[in-house]
C-alpha cells in the first residue's frame, strides 16, 4: 500500500505539466519535482492520493544521462528555475511533449504537426525583468532575492543567471539604501513596513533601463539618496527611470495604481524588429527579447499576410504583434485591457510611422462581441491572452467574425488546447503547433498554433 511518509525507488519516464518527473508505483503515477527522465531515485512519498501521489527525491540512485551539473547555487532552495538540473536540449524536448500532450488530452487532438521546440537563442541570461521581494533578516539586515519554492521564505540572491548582471548591481545599491535610512520592509502578515519589492526592466535594444521600487506607502525616506544609489551602480544598461510605485494593497499583484517618477521619464524605449517601442511599468512586455522576435516572426509567417488584410489583434499589449503585423496587413485592430498600455501602443504606432493600425482599451471578451456585432470581419485574428486563456464571450465573437486564420499565442498550454478545441468544434483546423522556448530553466512552455477555418 502506498502512504504518505513510506520511502520507494522509483524510475522516472516522463516530465509533466509544471516540470515535475513522474514514474509508477504500483501501476500510480508518482510526481517527483527536480528529477529528469531517465533518473533512478530513492524518494519518500508526501501524499497520495486515489489517484496519483507525490514524493521528493531523497537520493540520486543512477543519474539520468540528461542531467547536468548545478546551474546555479541556490539551486533547489530558490523557487525559479524548476528545470535548471537538465541539459538545454532535454529541456526543449520535454517542452515539446507537453504541449503535444496537452493538446491530445485536453484538446482531443491526434496527428496534429507539433514542431521542434524553437530553441531561445540565450538559454541562460535572457531576462529583461527582474522581481526581487525584499526583506530583512533575522539580524536586521537588508536582503532581496527569490522566494522558496511554493512560499513567501526569501531566499537572498545577489545574481541571478536568468536576468543580467545590471539587475544584480541596482538590487546591491537598493539594499545599501534600505541599509543607510533604515526603510521598513512590507510584511504580508501585519501588512506594515515600507519597501516591497525591487523591479527592474531593461530594453534590450536600446540598453535603457528601468527601476521601480514598490512600497507600502505614498512617500519613502531620501528619495534623492535612492536615485543616486541606482544611478551610482557601474552597469552595462543606462537607467532612464526611476519610479516609486505606490502599493498599499494586501495582495500579491506586482504594481498598485499609482506611479511616482523620481527620476527621467515614466517610459524606457526599446527597438525590437526595426521598431521602437514605448514601455511603461504597467505594460506587460516580453522578457525574452531575442526569442520575442522569433515567436513574432513565427505567428506572422503562420499568418501569412498579403498586405491588404483586416486583422484583430486581441490581448495587444503595448502593439507589439500589431505594429508587426501591420507592415504586412490593411489595417490591424488591437485589444487591451490595461489602459497604459494602450496608450503605449497609441505612442507606439505613432513614432513608427504607422497609420493603418487602431487601438481599443477595453476586455477582449467585451470588445470582441461589440465589434462583432457591428459587422467587423477580420481575415486573420491574433490571439496571445494571460494563462488562464480565453473567455468565452470572446471565442463566440471572433466564431462570429468567422477569420480565416486565427493564430493563437499561449504561454498556457492546457487553455490553448481547452480553447482550440472549442474553435475546432465550429468549424476550424489545428493546422499547426509551434512550441517556442520563452523561459529556459523553467518549467513554462509558449507555444503559438494555427488555426484555419475549414471550406
Ligand atoms: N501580445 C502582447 C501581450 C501578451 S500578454 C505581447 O506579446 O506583448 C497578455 C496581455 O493581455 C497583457 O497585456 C494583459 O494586460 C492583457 N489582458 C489580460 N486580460 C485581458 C482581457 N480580458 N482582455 C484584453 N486584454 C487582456
């Protein structure tokens, strides 16, 4: 009988859905986080369930041959980077497998063209945004870092090898300020202190960069003292914004409302595929630029513009894949729900130049119906929302719309192929599925398919 606390050897033979390994006991399937295809390991079982369990590896018996030496110090302490113990390309094969295998079990799929998974031209090094929660320890000492796996212990860090050494350097001249004005820290539980989180963008194109420190209140001690620590940091990037971003909520989003530039400007630009964009802290961007190219150019060649189609591009952004698409379409509407970000991208077509693209604020699956209803017909329809997919209400307007293409950029797997499916059953034809590497060392998987409709 298999129960929470008893010890086994197990072979792993597969990776799942959120990186774990999984190998059977007793004909159960047993998920074992940190373990690679291949690996026979001792683990004691945590839970079980009716029907899978869970266990932790305790001992290595025989290595799988993917593995590779530790990546990075804190590996296993910090919460990051769940596939950092396999090699680069068993990473991108597992990668692969879990997106064939979420849309053949999810979205009933069979035979469908998976590619090989579109490698990210830095496997390591490759992030333009760093989060560093900050803390104290038990001393009283200043500390940034990660937190743990599945919890809110920070694991103090002074690189990071997912982001750029910059990062690591305006996080030193952070803690140094906190250190020097004695700044409270956020604490979630009684929800007081001040300083929350550190968060750096970096425009990769332009080597502009931007540092916003959260806090839990509208003021912090010596701002000028913050400016000059982070303008003081020897870095490669040049800091073209300071911001104090005012966040007294008690939850766990990363920004509250309310901006306050302490120094530059609010925006840093970046260049990406001979355009230039306008990026404010609210905005979500990409964070890995060269790789962002790649996925664009993938979802425009699925496309297959002529240059005179209408085309929707719902969950826009700042425009990215609008303004790219836009250079090979007739006119490109856009849909985002955050409103600096479309003004962003209001900006963006503008200093590019580019006339024949719109922007909407609104929810996709508000703004889909309405222009549905008004009879708006676009022959391509882009799609890229957050994880958990799309509502319904938008997937019924774009059917409505009737595209002949839609192509859909996920970052989600299990909602691509839950909302594929849907679009399959009125209608369409998975044509194609690209997984691309987006997050090396973790377990996250993008993926952009196309969809065609049939007839
Ligand atoms: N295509 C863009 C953005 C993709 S991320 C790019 O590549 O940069 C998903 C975007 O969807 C984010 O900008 C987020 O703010 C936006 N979003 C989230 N929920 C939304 C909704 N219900 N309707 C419209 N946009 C939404």
């Amino acid at each position: 009988m298999l129960e929470a606390g008893k010890k086994a050897v197990i072979t792993i033979d597969a990776i799942a859905t959120g990186g774990d390994g999984v190998g059977r006991l007793n004909g159960m399937a047993v998920f074992v986080p940190h373990t690679c295809r291949g690996d026979k390991a001792e683990i004691v079982l945590n839970k079980v369930k009716s029907g899978c369990a869970y266990g932790t590896a305790t001992k290595i018996l025989e290595p799988s041959p993917y593995r590779r030496a530790d990546f990075c110090a804190s590996s296993g302490a910090c919460g990051g980077c769940d596939l950092a113990h396999m090699d680069y390309e068993e990473q991108l094969f597992v990668k692969g497998q879990i997106v064939k295998d979420a849309l053949e079990r999810i979205g009933g799929f069979k035979d469908i063209p998976v590619r090989e998974t579109l490698r990210s031209p830095r496997p390591e090094r490759y992030r333009n945004k760093m989060v560093f929660p900050l803390g104290r320890n038990a001393e009283g000492k200043a500390l940034g870092g990660f937190f743990a796996p599945a919890s809110h212990t920070l694991v103090p860090l002074t690189d990071c090898r997912q982001g750029h050494r910059d990062a690591g350097l305006w996080l030193g001249a952070t803690l140094e300020y906190l250190e020097e004005t004695h700044t409270t820290v956020y604490d979630e539980n009684s929800r007081r202190g001040a300083a929350r989180r550190l968060f750096v963008r970096l425009a990769e194109g332009s080597k502009e960069a931007m540092v916003v420190l959260t806090a839990n209140a509208k003021k912090i001690k010596q701002p000028e003292l913050f400016v000059e620590k982070i303008l003081a940091a020897k870095t490669e990037y040049t800091v073209k914004s300071i911001v104090l971003n005012v966040h007294t909520e008690p939850n766990n989003l990363l920004l509250g409302s309310k901006n306050k530039v302490l120094y530059g400007t609010e925006t840093i630009e970046d260049v990406l595929g001979g355009l230039c964009f306008s990026i404010s802290p609210h905005s979500f961007y990409q964070i890995n630029a060269p790789q962002t190219e790649n996925l664009y150019n993938t979802a425009l060649s699925l496309a297959g513009l002529s240059g005179t189609e209408t085309v929707l591009d719902l969950y826009c952004g700042i425009g990215t894949i609008s303004l790219f698409a836009a250079r090979k379409a007739g006119h490109v509407i856009g849909v985002e729900i955050v409103p600096q970000a479309i003004e962003n991208a209001k900006e963006n077509a503008k200093r590019n130049g580019i006339k024949n693209a719109e922007f909407i604020l609104g929810s996709a699956e508000e703004i889909a119906p309405k222009l549905a209803n008004e009879g708006k017909a676009p022959q391509v329809v882009f799609v890229d929302p957050p994880r958990k997919g799309c509502d319904e209400a938008a997937l019924s307007a774009i059917l409505k719309m009737n595209p002949k293409k839609i192509v859909y950029v996920s970052c989600n797997p299990a909602t691509l192929a839950r909302d594929a499916k849907r679009l399959c059953q009125k209608g369409y034809t998975l044509q194609e599925a690209v997984p691309t590497d987006m997050f090396p060392n973790t377990s996250h998987v993008e993926a952009v398919v196309l969809l065609q409709r049939d007839n």
